[in-house]
C-alpha cells in the first residue's frame, strides 16, 4: 500500500538524538547520535524487529554526526559530523559492536565560500 507502520519499539536512546540509521545486512543497526559532542551507537535488530545496544556508544569525534555507514567489507563504519565539517572512521568488531575511532579529518575551507553565504555558510558541513 505504500503506507508505513512502527514495527517494533522507538530506538533505545536514553534521551540522544539519533540523527541517521543505517541498517545493515549482518544484523545490525548502525545509528548516529546526532549531539554535541556526537556518539556512534550499534545495535543488534532482532526477528520481532527490537533494537537492542551492543556495546557502549562511541565518539565521532565532532559534534552533530549526521550519517554514517559501513565499508564493503563491514569492518569499518564511516561517520559525518556536519557541524564540525569533519569525519572519522571506527572499527566494527566481531560482535558487531563499535570501537573507538582510528582516524578523523576536519576539513577546512570556510574562506572558498562565497561570502554572500556566509550568514549561513560559514564553514565545511559533511554530509
């Protein structure tokens, strides 16, 4: 029917923001906290389509992720942090939960950007 419906219970984020999902094949969904400072949260997706934490959240090392998503081999899951204009890459262990972030870039640049943008552009925001 095109139409949507809850299929289970809100995502258990005792009070974060959760600002993207990423569901994935292997079981597991990959949600990030869109907060200052930004968190990385893994859940487990079981049949009745309950989420369930898996492992403690981690850093995005930034502020405001708004996406993320795993690599081809799903070792790795990549995060924008729009505000901070940066990103960071953590590892997804054997139990699918999250480690803390190997690597972060922030990008520069806020002096390319047309000044008549500047009210609302003030800097890099990845997406």
């Amino acid at each position: 029917t095109g139409g949507l419906s809850l299929a289970g219970p809100p995502i258990p984020t005792d009070g974060l923001n959760p600002g993207w999902i990423s569901r994935q094949s292997n079981g597991f969904v990959y949600v990030a906290m869109e907060d200052d400072p930004g968190m990385l949260q893994a859940f487990r997706l079981g049949d009745d389509g309950d989420l369930q934490p898996v492992g403690p959240p981690v850093s995005s090392v930034g502020r405001h992720p708004c996406y993320c998503q795993l690599d081809t081999t799903g070792k790795w899951l990549f995060a924008a942090n729009y505000t901070e204009g940066s990103v960071c890459v953590v590892p997804v262990r054997d139990d699918g939960s999250l480690g803390p972030a190997t690597d972060s870039k922030h990008h520069q640049g806020g002096d390319l950007i047309d000044k008549e943008l500047h009210d609302r552009q003030e800097g890099p925001h990845s997406h």
